[in-house]
C-alpha cells in the first residue's frame, strides 16, 4: 500500500464501536438492514453503470466502492454478528480481549476465541477501557502483542481529555501512548502486514477486510459522545504528528500499511469534511454506528 497525499491508497474505514449496545437479536436486525442498504446501492450503482457503459466515454464500475466496514460488538453478541455477515465483505472484531490465550482470568475475552469466532480487529486502550476500568499503557502494550502474535489488527487508541488539551499536553500523551503500546510488538518479525487466511468465520471460510498489521485510532476523550468534534485543524496536526511518530518507530514501509483513523462524534454531516483531511484514513464511529442508516451513510463517504 503506498501514500498519496497523506492518505493510503486503500478505501476509507468505517469502524462502528457499539460499547456495550445491541443484543443479539438487535445485531440481527441491524446486519439485515445494513445487507439491505448495501444491496439497494449495488442494484442502483449497477443500473447506473450500465447506462454510462452504454456511452463509450464512460468508465464504470458494476460494484459500487464503499468504505471497508467494521463491526465491533460487544463480546455476547459477536457470534450473531459473525453469523449475520456471513458472505459479505463487511468485517467484525472485538473492544477488548485479554493478553493471555486462555488462564485463570475470571471474566475476560481471549483473544484466541475472537479469532475463533472470525474475528480480524480488536479495540486496544479505547479511552473508556483506561479511564473506567484503569488500563495503562503496559497493559495495552500486552495485548498488542497477543493480538499481533495470533494474526489479528489492533486498532490502538489514543487521545488526550480536555483537561490535558488545555494544559497544553495533547502532543506529549498522544505520542506518549502510541509508543507504549507499540514496545512490545516493535521488532516482533510477526509485526507485519498479515494476511487473511488466518480469520475465518464460524462456518470456516476466509472473512475479507483484514491485512493490516495495526490500525491507530485518534479519539480526544471530549470529542467522544459529546457532539463537540475536534476542528479539521486539530485533528490533522494530531493525525500528522501520529503519522510522523509511525514513520520513526517501525520505518516508513510498514508504517505507510498502518491506516489512521478519527473518532469523536462523527457522523454523516460531518464525515465528508473529516475524510477531506490529510492523513484521516477513515473513522472510529460510536454513536452513529448504532443506526444501520448513519453507519451505512458514512461507507458512502469518499468515493
Ligand atoms: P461517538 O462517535 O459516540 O462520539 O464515540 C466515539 C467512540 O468512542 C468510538 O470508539
């Protein structure tokens, strides 16, 4: 994958963190309608193609281009997720799993199963994980690794509260938690871009969407549900910075396979605008990733 202008030349992300929403049956409903939409806008895109095929100057394509869509549901409703998407190009994963395979660790996810149940993504330091249930950065550097190790993209969070904004701090905490996280898996030969034939889904075939070796996603804690999203400056002098950091820690080559993505009150209004920056690779969608419509709407975006 190479750069232009800042951004991979790979389509946009659309990651949607449910948090801890939708059940299984309402994953069930919401998968339906999301195959509807998609459906509806490859039946019209293809009708469409077909009237500019008919004119020689036209150039189209029968597949309308989307951005690659990832589904992150709570752990309990992931199997009816991998169920649902079953066929589809559309990709799920977990919001957190545990460093180790399997042990004594009352409650918690191994990332072992996730990748079991088809999973290609897991959520590393999400800001909710480090401020509510006090992972530091050690921790997320762990998981990383176990997540590297077994083939599965980390989609690493970062970002600052307001609090450290105003003090002045953005730059050094961001930069901060991006090489914490990243100590243990530098230099690890696995940390590269992996392929898919180590997902698969639940009836055993290879899910698409995967093959990056770690997604790093720039959420400012006060941007997230509070519909107050950080101004295109901001989040491209972030971004950037992220970006420059990557460069230097893992070398440009692999770094340039790494998508940068932005979370915090993002929706259809003001995704375009979003999209448009330099270095924004695609999104980490909270709240609107909960209506199919939204989520969908947000796929559409960039092309
Ligand atoms: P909102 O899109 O609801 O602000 O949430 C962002 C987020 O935390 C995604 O991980």
């Amino acid at each position: 994958m190479k750069r232009a202008e800042g951004k991979l030349l790979h389509r946009p992300l659309c990651l949607g963190n449910w948090k801890m929403n939708k059940s299984p049956q309402e994953a069930r409903a919401f998968c339906q309608e999301l195959k509807s939409l998609l459906e509806e806008a490859q039946t019209s895109h293809a009708a469409s193609a077909a009237i500019g095929a008919s004119d020689k100057t036209a150039k189209s394509s029968a597949t309308q281009p989307l951005a690659q869509m990832v589904l992150l549901p709570p752990a309990l409703t992931l199997w009816a997720v991998a169920e649902s998407l079953q066929g589809t190009e559309i990709a799920y994963g977990g919001q957190n799993c545990h460093f180790e395979i399997s042990g004594a660790f009352t409650g918690e996810n191994s990332p072992k199963v996730l990748q079991e149940v088809g999973a290609q993504y897991c959520l590393v330091g999400h800001s909710e994980r480090r401020k509510l249930f006090h992972e530091t950065n050690d921790l997320c550097a762990q998981k990383l690794k176990a997540l590297i190790e077994l083939g599965l993209t980390p989609i690493l969070c970062v970002g600052e509260s307001l609090e450290e904004r105003q003090s002045g701090r953005t730059e050094a905490l961001v930069l901060e938690q991006l090489r914490e996280g990243l100590k243990l898996a530098k230099g690890d030969g696995r940390f590269k871009t992996p392929g898919t034939q180590g997902s698969a889904t639940p009836q055993g075939q290879a899910v698409p969407g995967g093959g990056f070796p770690l997604i790093v996603a720039y959420e400012p804690v006060w941007a997230i549900g509070t519909g107050q999203v950080a101004t295109v400056e901001q989040v491209g002098e972030v971004h950037q910075l992220l970006r420059q950091e990557l460069d230097q820690l893992l070398g440009s080559e692999l770094s340039q396979n790494i998508p940068l993505v932005y979370g915090g009150s993002v929706k259809p209004e003001n995704g375009a605008e979003l999209l448009a920056i330099p270095a924004v690779d695609g999104f980490l969608i909270g709240g609107a990733s909960l209506d199919a419509k939204s989520f969908f709407a947000l796929a559409q975006l960039g092309f």
